[in-house]
C-alpha cells in the first residue's frame, strides 16, 4: 500500500474495485481504404529498455490492427501519440504480475501486456502508470521538461531534483529539502518517478489535464476519476471509421495493487473490434472490464 500523509491521501489509493456497466454493442463496421503507412518507433526512443531488446514487430501498432472499416487516426512523429503507439509489448501470451511477481488475479482483462517494468514496491498503480509513460516520453525528448504534481499541489521538477533539490514531508506540509546533485541519467529519473508515485494519485493527475469531449479523443488521452476511489486508463491509440466517423480506442491500465501495465481486451466485443473500444460520445459511460467512467471524465495533456 501506498505511504502517505493524511492531506495527501485523497487520490493516493485511487484504483478501489468498482462496479462496470455492460457496453453498448457497436454497429458493424464496413470496409475501408489503409491508412498510409507511418514511420516506426525507434529503440531509442523507449529508455527503459536493454540495448537490443526493442522488437519493430513486438509493438503495440504491429500487435493491433485497426478493426476492419477502420483507419488509424494521423499523428505525428516524435509525438506522444505516435510514441504510445509503438511502445514495446511482452510475447503474447504474457499473463500480468504484481509488483512482487505474484499473478493478478484477474487474468481475463489483458489483450497484452506492456514490456515496462512495475518496480520492486506497490507505487506504480493506476495513475502512477499515466504519469510513467507521459514522463518516459518527455524524458525520451528533453528530460528537464518533466514535472508533476503532488496530491498537495506542490510542482515538483525532476530538474530541480537531479541538480540538488528534493522535498520532504512535514506533517501535512511539502518542503524544499537538499539533495546530492547527480547527472540526469535513467536510474536517477527512476528514483525521482517513485517519490512522485508515493504522493501523487489520480487526483492530482486529473488536475494535470484539460477536459477534452469523448468525440475528440486522440491517442495519450486519459480517461480519470480522480478521488478515492478513483482510477485512471490511458488511449494507447484511436482509429476512426471514415463513413461514420465513430471512433474505437485501445485502452491501457495498471491497477491495485501496482502490476505491470497492459493493454486492456474488450469483454463485451461481438462484432470484431478484437481489444479495441467504440468511444460512443452519445452514450452516458465509457465500461471498462475494471472501470466504468462518465463520457466527461476524458483529459488531455497541456
């Protein structure tokens, strides 16, 4: 369970089961041009991983193709978007593990499962998950623009922590604190990222978003509640189909306790979206096998 202080907590502990609703069956799709192809992922783009390990054909782009009738949405390289869509993914297969490589108990969720580490303690739940991959990218680009705030509204820098100055908690209060200067290397941003997870939650992430409508859902998105309970599940990638112009999504989550981050299936499909989501904007609830939200409740990143 997540440490934390008593002004913080609301938000912290935000990924409590809570009911889901059926969803709402999605009208057939029809046939479509391809979308024109785009340019692929680059190891280098996805810090994390060993020298070698990244695989062009093991990402989330090669796993899933747009539902038949379908074309994915046009992002740019080098975006959020574009960099969502080519994360790396585990073989198929994978069943999700904890924190403390037990299994999840729930093993019917997952389409796949990010390969991205969880970290050795319980931090890395649901919105710590959207705060990993939204840091992972901009570390990926320039590491000084990473930031995030605590539960308490507190902006904490990672440039500011790596030249010399953390925080502390006092009581209800967050204070500058000293810390030895280090080089900005992947293991500090790491360390940096676990003291974020321990006093930020879906709270203080849904503060970090603008509302954006369900009908414009983009990749790097983020569907949120933030309180507690609360839960957080981030687009991965949006595909549009050209005569109706509804929009199916694939969603991804971490949860409580932290597990690893994966890529969720759609329980209720019948009609070929495979782990892709209709994103109806006339529909009242967005369900989610572990989640269900309000069509409001959909952010964006500034």
């Amino acid at each position: 369970m997540k440490r934390a202080f008593l002004a913080l907590a609301a938000g912290l502990l935000s990924c409590s089961p809570a009911p889901t609703d059926s969803a709402e069956t999605p009208a057939a799709p029809q046939p479509t041009a391809q979308a024109p192809a785009e340019t692929p992922g680059r190891a280098t783009d996805y810090k994390w991983l060993r020298a070698g390990r990244y695989n062009p054909r093991q990402t989330v782009a090669a796993r899933f193709a747009a539902p038949q009738g379908y074309q994915r949405v046009v992002v740019q390289p080098g975006s959020f978007g574009h960099w969502l869509r080519h994360l790396p993914l585990l073989p198929a297969g994978t069943p999700v593990q904890l924190y403390n490589h037990q299994p999840k108990d729930r093993q019917d969720v997952h389409a796949a499962v990010l390969d991205i580490d969880v970290g050795a303690r319980d931090l890395q739940q649901c919105a710590d998950a959207v705060i990993r991959l939204r840091a992972e990218y901009l570390f990926s680009r320039q590491p000084d623009q990473v930031h995030f705030h605590l539960t308490s509204g507190d902006d904490i820098r990672f440039r500011d922590w790596y030249t010399g100055m953390g925080f502390r908690v006092v009581g209800d209060a967050v204070q500058a604190a000293p810390r030895p200067a280090e080089a900005p290397t992947h293991a500090v941003f790491r360390r940096y990222l676990d003291q974020i997870f321990t006093y930020a939650g879906t709270l203080s992430l849904s503060k970090e978003l603008r509302p954006v409508p369900l009908a414009q859902v983009q990749p790097g998105d983020v569907l949120i509640r933030g309180g507690s309970p609360g839960h957080a599940v981030l687009v991965l990638d949006v595909a549009v189909h050209p005569g109706t112009g509804r929009r199916v999504a694939l969603l991804a989550q971490s949860y409580m306790p932290a597990q690893q981050m994966h890529v969720l299936t759609n329980l209720w499909d019948g009609t070929g979206l495979g782990a892709w989501f209709l994103l109806d904007p006339e529909a009242r609830k967005v369900s989610t096998p572990e989640w269900t939200f309000r069509r409001e409740e959909l952010g964006r990143f500034e």
